[in-house]
C-alpha cells in the first residue's frame, strides 16, 4: 500500500469538530477513489495538521485530495518507521534536509541520547519519511511540546518547528 502525508496551515484555526466534519463530508470521495484516511493530526492551536493516507496507489490518492479541493503544494509520499509498541503520540518534530536523510545514522544518533529523552520523559513513536529523505516527522509521547523540543536540542537531533497535537481518525468520526 501507498502513503501519502498532507501537511496543511488554517487562517483561522480549525477546531477538533472541524476536522470531523470535514472527514464526513470527504468520505464519499475516499470511498469512490479508494482511498483509507488513516489519521489527522491537528496542532494544539488549530492552526496547522498533518494528515496520512494510504490507497493502492498515489495517483488514487491525488485524485481524491484535487476532488475535494485541498492544496496539494504539501503532499508527499513516504514510508512509516515506527517502535513496535507504539504508545499515543502527542508531539510532532518537523525536519527538512537539504541533502537526502540518512534515517538509520538520525536513529542511531538519537539512539546514542536516549538519556536525554529519558531525561525529559519523552518517548519515540513514529516517523514519517519522504521518499526523497528531504522532509521527516517525527512523532514522540511527552509530557508537551517544550519537554521534547528540550530532549531533541540536548541529544542535538535538527528541528525546524516542534508541536502539540491531537490525532483524530475514523473511530471520532463514527462516535
């Protein structure tokens, strides 16, 4: 199966009942493209989200993001790399790279700090990679926002932007 992730900005915020709605009003669109929205990850102040999707192929996915409207500047294809009791994440890291990512010496680099989140009691979950290696989030359990943007600056891991979210997927829309 195919991943794709759309990283998206709102002026002015979405709220938790927004991004329900608009996953009921899309549902339609991702069942006549087969298309699976997996989950979205709304910014504590409504103001960014990441959202993953996973169909058979990407072009079924592109067809079904253009259908509904969506900007698709920010929409990359990727893989998924995560622990294999995954906790609830609550936190995402957002990294560039100018050069394509090495993933296996980032990990082993964190890896070699993993006092520093201990420290701070941040836990690795997920990471979302594109299939460039130019663009990765990574997705952590924390007590906030400023306890993993500490861990990530003292196991001198690269940031671009560190923020709060919650996940909403198919099991809100449905409650």
């Amino acid at each position: 199966m195919t991943q794709l992730v759309l990283e998206r900005t709102f002026d002015p915020p979405l709220t938790r009942q927004d991004v329900i709605n608009m996953a009921k009003s899309g549902a339609w669109c991702f069942q006549q493209y087969r298309v699976r929205w997996i989950s979205s990850m709304l910014a504590a102040d409504g103001r960014s989200m990441v959202c993953r999707f996973e169909s058979g192929d990407a072009e079924s996915i592109r067809q079904a993001l253009r259908k509904l409207d969506l900007d698709l500047r920010l929409l990359w294809k990727g893989t998924v790399h995560e622990v294999p009791e995954p906790v609830q994440p609550n936190v995402v890291v957002e990294r560039s790279f100018d050069a394509p990512a090495d993933l296996e010496e980032l990990q082993a680099r964190e890896d070699s700090k993993q006092w520093c989140l201990d420290t701070y009691q941040v836990k690795f979950v997920r990471t979302l990679l594109s299939s460039d290696r130019k663009r990765m989030l990574c997705l952590y359990a924390g007590p906030d926002a400023e306890a993993v943007r500490a861990a990530q600056k003292q196991a001198e891991m690269p940031i671009d932007r560190v923020w709060s979210f919650t996940e909403l997927s198919m099991a809100d829309v449905a409650a």
